[in-house]
C-alpha cells in the first residue's frame, strides 16, 4: 500500500513548534515520517500568504503521522499553533544540478539518473560531457581537467516513499 | 614593441656617454621591468580566467615576455647583457631546474599504497608528517606523494574539503621551509650565498605556524568527523606499503650533494665567460645521476600510481627560462639601491617586518621564488649596493640576519593564502577536485580559511620575532 504525504503549515513560533513536533515524536516514539521544512530545502509555492519568517512552519508528513498530531493539537487549543494549510501531496519537483570533474562521481550520476523509481521522470535535462586528452595529467601551473561532466535538470513525479527517502 | 626599441635607444645613448664600467642596475629605467611584470600576471591570472588558452600557450606566452626583454636588452648593452644572461642562465636558472628536476623525479618514484581511515587523528598525523618531509624532498616532492594517500583515507567523507585545504597550508608551504630543498627560493638563496643550513633557524617561525594550524586542523576535522555517517567497514584492508622506497637513498643523495656543494672548495672553471665554481658542476651533475638512476630503477607502475608526467617539469623549465630572463633588470635596478630607478620606493621598505609582509604579499599572488629574489635583491641594495651579490648575502646574515628571515618567511609561508600563491597549491587542488572533492573557489580558499585562519598566525609571527 502506498504511503501517502501531506504538507501541513503551521502558524506559530518557529522554535516552539519545532520543539513541539520533534518532543511529540519521541513521545509518541513516532521514527520517521516527519520532515521540517526549515530543515530541508521544501518550498511549496502555492502559498499565496507569507508571513514573516519565523513564524510558520512548513512540515511534511505521514497520512499517520499528521492525524497524531492534528488529534494532539486538536486537545490543546490554547497552545499557540494553528493550521495555515493542509494539503495533500499529489506530485512533487526539484531541480538539480551537478559539475564534476571525477570520471567516479560521473558514472554514479549516470546511474542515478537512469535508475530512477517508478512515477518519477527527469525533464529538461542538459548534460554536458567534455574530455580532453590534452589535459591528461598532473600540472602546476597550468591546470586544466581532461573530463568534466557537468548539467542540470528537474525531476518530477509522484510523491511516493521512495522518492521521499531520496 | 615600440617600448621595445625605446629600451635600446635609452641603453645604447648611455654606453655611448661611457658608462661602461656602472652597473647596469644604475641606467636601466623603470619600465624594463615591465616584460617581468608582464609574465608574472600571466603566470597568475590566465589559469584563472582563460586556463585552456593558457594550458596551450602558455610557452609562446612565456617566450613574447622572453623576447619582448632580451632583444631590445642585448641590443642597448651589447657585451654586458650577454654577460648578465649568460650569469642568469648559467649559475641560477640551470642548477635551479636540476634540483627540481631530480627532487621531482626521485619523489615521484615513491609511491604510498594501502588503506587508511581518515579519521581526525590520522588526518592529523599525515599532515604534520608531510610538513615534515616537505623541507627534505620539497613541497611538490611531498604533495605528489602525499596527496593520493589522503584523498583515498578521506574517500568515503562527505566533509573533507578543509582536509585538502590545510594540506595545501601545511604539506605544499609552509613545510617547505626549513632547508633549501624545501621550497624554490630557499634553493635560489642557497645559490647566492646563504648556507644550507641558516634556513634551520627558521624552526622556532615554522613552529609558530604549524603546531596551531595541527590544533586548529584537529578540532575543526572533529567538528566536521561527527557530522559523518560511520565509516565504511572495509572488507578488504590493505596494509600501507611504501613502493619505490630505495628512492629515499636517491633522496639523501640529494640532500648530500647540496650539503657538500656549499662546504668544497676545489677550485673554479670558465665556461662561455663565466666564472664557475667546480663544487656546483658537480652538484649538478650528481643530482642529475641521481635522478637518472631513479628513472632506471623504478617500476612505471609505481610512477604510474603518482600519475608521474613530465608535464610539470615542462612547465617549470619553461616558465622559469621567461621568468630568470625578464628578471634581470628588476633585480639590477633592486641591487643598484639609492643609483637605481627605484631608490626611492626601496627607501620606504625599513624593517623586516616590511620586508615579512612585503615579500608574502607578493608571493601571495606571485610565484614566490620571483618575489623572494626581488626583495633580497632590494635588501642588498638598500645595505650593500653595487657589492658582489655573495658579499652582500654573507653581510645581511652577518648584520641583518632578521631581513634575509623576513624574506624567506614571507615567500614561503604566503604562498598558502591563495591556489596561485605556488605551484603545488594548483596541482594539490586539481588533483582533489579529480577525486571528487569540491574545492572552495578562488576566493572562498580565501575569505573562508587563508585570511580568518593564516593572516592571524602570522601577525603573532611578525609580532614575536620581528
């Protein structure tokens, strides 16, 4: 069965709700299934209202992980938070980009990008790959790499478990 | 070019007034430093802002500057420019790329193998081993045998930009400075005077420098290890082993032949008029046996897990025949003090702690074995102008001991504060950034380690000794 995501905002002081959820988690001995927004470079862009910063919190969770909390949130009404935005997530994006000059790392990109899990799709993407015989070898003053693979692009698709944990 | 022939119309109007026996450093002008000038921001500048062009051209480039001076010089001196060429050629630039050469290639033949965990403590202990080893076999020696190790302990880390970073510090500067194996303007002061051994005095500076850079290096790669997933569980744990290790008694060979170099006295011999001395013949020629005995005795695997080219050496031969050509009347016009064209700016460089922070700020951005000759040359000037340079070597150390420390210091030790401060700092980052590791940019290098970590360290140096 698979998993399903919700985006919650919570409006309320950024450091008292991160204590909040991260303190009801291990109450609730809740591992993983949870991920702040402040943490991790999520930005929803559909909310039409920003306040200031610091005062809302972006979170991603679990279908039972946010009913954990709403219900716990739901019995504390005093307690200084409050919902902005409750959204299930249907797809989800991120761009990316990558510049090297290591064959290793190269390869492990290529893999990545060909392996990807199912529902998930890469788009626009540019790679660009330059090898230069020339530049073969150690220099001192004139240095210059004889591969470099750089490029970038989106990928886009369902927000599945596996591309959450990715 | 019209520069060009100014230059030999100014030069030839003064021989013809008789000035024959004034040095030449008294009639050259300012601006026939200028072909100097000009390869020096070539050296420092392409590889930043056109590095394929440069990669390409950089010997054409080298030989513009090359002709741009010696054509309008030999034409404006005639005899004397031949003379001051021939000297530059003979008794610097050749033995200087000797040493290098046989250092590189005896270095290169000694190859690190096995796995290491690159833990802080470990890290630790490969960087002051390298800062050791790097005033024995050169930072470029200690650097290429080095740097593979390192990057290999630290493959499985996230965070190990820094390591490389103060392995540039540590292993490819400010090791190097200790004897005049260590570092190329060591080695050009050893030819001009200074003993092999008055390096060693610089101990208590090096010390200075070093030991808080370990401590800094060991708290900052603690901070940086626990940030870490845990280490990979190898399953294969390969002992460390030391191939080609018969190179280290090519090595001490070296040491030998330079030690002996500047204890022998056997006598002296004229070659194309210029006056050499026996025991420097046969230094050179040592070094080159030596290092052709290495080439006959190691295995190309072993060179090969070094990635040993001569590319680097091409490099330095090259660079170096524009750089010790254009240098000239630089270093004239420094030696002439008060008579020459820059008598009045050498006025206003007074202590040594000027001369500290002078020469590290031009070898900061310059190569520094040319930033090391421009202001000892300024420094026999200012206190024994128009004297043999070897006289005036052996009075800065008699009477101005702390001046030839100033400069040595500043061209070796500022030579960490950016990737062109010297050589081995772009092949170090080069070599990481093939490996995999992301290395700060040009300025990050600086705004995030060289300045906040090294600019303090040697304020306290210029504090307790200068």
């Amino acid at each position: 069965m698979t998993t399903v995501y919700h985006e919650i905002v919570f409006g309320g002081d950024q450091m008292l709700l991160k204590g909040f959820i991260r303190g009801f988690g291990l109450g609730r001995s809740v591992e993983g299934g949870f991920w702040l927004g402040g943490d991790h470079p999520v930005d929803t862009g559909h909310l039409k209202r920003r306040p200031l910063r610091g005062n809302y919190v972006h979170a991603i969770c679990t279908s039972a992980v946010r009913r954990s909390i709403l219900d716990a949130l739901s019995k504390a009404p005093d307690c200084g938070f409050e919902i902005l935005s409750d959204k299930k997530i249907v797809r989800a994006s991120f761009d990316f980009k990558f510049d090297t000059f290591s064959r290793e790392i190269a390869a492990t990109i290529k893999d990545i990008l060909k392996s990807l899990p199912a529902g998930l799709q890469v788009l626009a993407y540019e790679p660009k790959e330059t090898v230069d015989e020339k530049a073969r070898g150690v220099e001192l003053y004139s240095p210059t790499h004889d591969y470099r693979f750089e490029g970038k692009g989106r990928i886009e698709g369902d927000f599945s478990d596996e591309s959450a944990n990715r | 070019m019209t520069t060009a022939l100014v230059l030999a119309a100014h030069g030839a109007a003064r021989a013809e007034t008789g000035h024959a026996g004034t040095p030449i450093g008294h009639s050259l002008p300012v601006w026939s430093v200028l072909p100097f000038v000009g390869i020096l921001l070539s050296i420092a500048l392409f590889p930043l802002f056109a590095p394929h062009f440069w990669h390409r051209h950089y010997p054409k480039v080298t030989a513009f500057w090359g002709v741009i001076l010696a054509v309008p010089f030999l034409a404006a001196y005639h005899g004397r420019g031949v003379d001051a060429l021939l000297h530059t050629y003979l008794l610097e630039y050749i033995p200087f790329i000797i040493l290098l050469w046989a250092l590189f290639t005896v270095a290169g033949g000694i190859h690190l193998k096995g796995s290491l965990n690159g833990t802080p403590r470990l890290n630790t202990l490969l960087l002051a081993i390298g800062t050791a080893i790097a005033s024995w076999m050169g930072t470029t020696g200690a650097a290429m045998i080095l740097i593979r190790t390192i990057l290999r302990a630290n493959k499985w880390r996230k965070h190990k930009a820094h390591v490389i970073v103060f392995f540039i510090f540590l292993v490819a500067n400010i090791g190097g400075s200790l004897t005049p194996l260590g570092d190329p303007p060591l080695f050009l002061g050893f030819l001009v005077g200074v003993p092999f051994f008055w390096t060693m005095k610089l101990i208590p500076h090096m010390l200075l420098v070093a030991v808080p850079l370990l401590a800094i290096f060991f708290v900052m790669d603690s901070h940086y290890y626990k940030k870490e997933e845990a280490a990979p569980k190898t399953t294969e744990k390969t002992p460390l082993k030391i191939e080609g290790a018969h190179n280290l008694l090519f090595l001490a060979g070296i040491v030998g032949a330079v030690l002996v170099s500047g204890m022998w006295r056997p006598g002296s011999a004229t070659i194309l008029g210029v006056h050499e001395e026996i025991q420097n013949l046969s230094r050179d020629g040592v070094l080159v046996l030596l290092g052709l005995a290495s080439l006959l005795t190691t295995k190309k695997a072993t060179r090969a897990g070094n990635e040993f080219t001569w590319g680097p050496i091409r490099e330095v031969a090259i660079l170096f025949a524009g750089i010790f050509t254009t240098i000239v009347p630089a270093l004239a016009i420094l030696k002439a003090g008060e008579n020459g064209a820059l008598g009045a700016v050498m006025r206003t460089i007074e202590t040594p702690a000027h001369y500290f922070w002078l020469t590290g700020s031009l070898s900061s951005f310059l190569d520094n074995a040319p930033s090391y000759l421009t202001f000892l040359s300024s420094a026999l000037g200012r206190f024994f102008p128009d004297l043999p340079v070897l006289q005036g070597v052996h009075g800065l150390i008699a009477d101005k001991s702390a001046y030839l420390e100033g400069i040595s210091l500043g061209a070796v030790f500022f030579g960490a504060n950016t990737y062109i401060g010297n050589a081995p700092n772009f092949m170090v980052k080069s070599i990481a950034e093939e490996a995999g590791v992301r290395m700060p940019s040009f300025f990050g290098y600086m705004f995030k380690y060289s300045i906040p970590i090294l600019l303090p360290l040697f304020f306290l140096v210029t504090l307790v000794f200068f």
